[in-house]
C-alpha cells in the first residue's frame, strides 16, 4: 500500500471514530460558544486590537483542546497495530490532515459566532479569512507534532505545554500582527512579510515531523 493509500485511509478513520463519538467536537465547540458568550457578558463592546488579541487567545486555546488528544488518547496496543500496517510518515500525515480540517471547520464557526456576537468592521474581510485559515494550519501542524512527541512521555500535559510554549508564542505574535493589519484596511503588500514568515513555519513544522517522527515511532 502507497503512503498516499495509508494516508487516505488514516484520514477516514479519524474522521469515522469522531463521527460515532461525537462528544470530543460537541465539547469543543460548547468551549468556543461559552467562551465567546462570556467575554461578550464581559466586555460588551471592545476595540479593533482587543477584537482581534481576544479572538486568537480564544482559538489558541480551543486549538489545544481539541489537537492535544491526537496521541494522547491512543493506547499501545492501537499504536503497535498502526505500527504493523502503516508507515510512521503516512500516521503522522494524516493526524496533521485531519486536524487542519477539523481546525479549519472550528475556525470558521468561531469567526462566524464572533463576529456576530461583537459586531466590529473588518477592513480586508479577504486577508482575514486568510490569516484564520493560515492560523488553522499552523496550530494544527504544530500542536500535532508536539503532541506525537508528549505522548512518548508519562507526564505527557505538562510536557505538551513546555514544548509548545516557545514555537506558539513567536507564531501567534505573527498571527496577530498579520490579521491587525488586515483589520485595519491596510495595503496588503504590508503583510507579505508576515505572511511569508507564516507559510515558512508550517513548512517547515511540517517537513520536521516527516523527519523526526518516524525515529519517535520507533521507540
């Protein structure tokens, strides 16, 4: 079986075991409509820059709920079948896959609701989206490769929450310097910069976990 076969028919498992549970997503986006309803109770009405910084804790932390599991909640005996039928590149590939889809599904219900619930103009609605739809990779590739490299440890949270400090911190401060300037209207070769920096981390990210994971998997 090619690695493109396994990676397919990982991406369908996941997507099947969440379908017939149900209860990781439901409370995923139970966290993201509270969340956004309680800073809504909070604030009332906030300005451009707290609209967008709040907007980005708030999938910041939703993209840890709902990434940190990846591995985390794979016993031995599933990895060690995974381990006898597929490729440690096609296993990692596909949990990357399928959290970037389920980020981006999770992205755009939150902008939706956010931007209902705080009406706010937003200058290049185009750039924006963009920004969202970059973010969503980004927290999904790396939290995915951080949570592959947790799961091999016994205390794996707190493990999770010291690697991902110094790559999230950087990429988020890029995020938000990137959707501010498309928020306020701004020429859009202004953010080329922040943008290609953005696009350079999840490839990078990206081609990292190919690399390195396959010697994880082997422990």
């Amino acid at each position: 079986m090619s690695t493109f076969s396994q990676v397919k028919f990982l991406v369908k498992k996941e997507i099947l075991l969440e379908w017939r549970s149900k209860y990781a997503i439901n409370g995923i986006l139970l966290y993201l409509v509270s969340t956004i309803f309680v800073c809504f109770l909070s604030f009332k009405k906030v300005d451009p820059i707290t609209w967008n910084a709040l907007f980005w804790i708030i999938m910041l932390f939703a993209s840890v709920n709902a990434i940190a599991k990846s591995f985390l909640q794979e016993n031995k005996g599933r990895q060690l079948y995974y381990y006898s039928i597929t490729s440690a590149k096609a296993i990692i590939l596909s949990k990357i896959i399928y959290n970037v889809l389920l980020m981006l599904i999770l992205s755009a219900i939150a902008i939706a609701f956010y931007s209902i619930v705080f009406k706010n103009q937003i200058g290049d609605v185009v750039f924006y989206l963009l920004s969202v739809f970059i973010g969503s990779i980004s927290f999904a590739s790396v939290f995915t490769m951080i949570s592959g490299i947790a799961a091999k440890a016994n205390n794996s949270g707190a493990l999770m929450a010291i690697l991902s400090f110094p790559v999230i911190i950087p990429l988020l401060m890029l995020l938000i310097k990137f959707s501010k300037n498309a928020m306020d209207g701004l020429q859009r070769d202004v953010s080329l910069d922040e943008l290609g920096v953005l696009i350079a981390i999840n490839i990078v990210v990206i081609t990292a976990s190919l690399i390195l994971f396959p010697f994880l998997w082997k422990e």
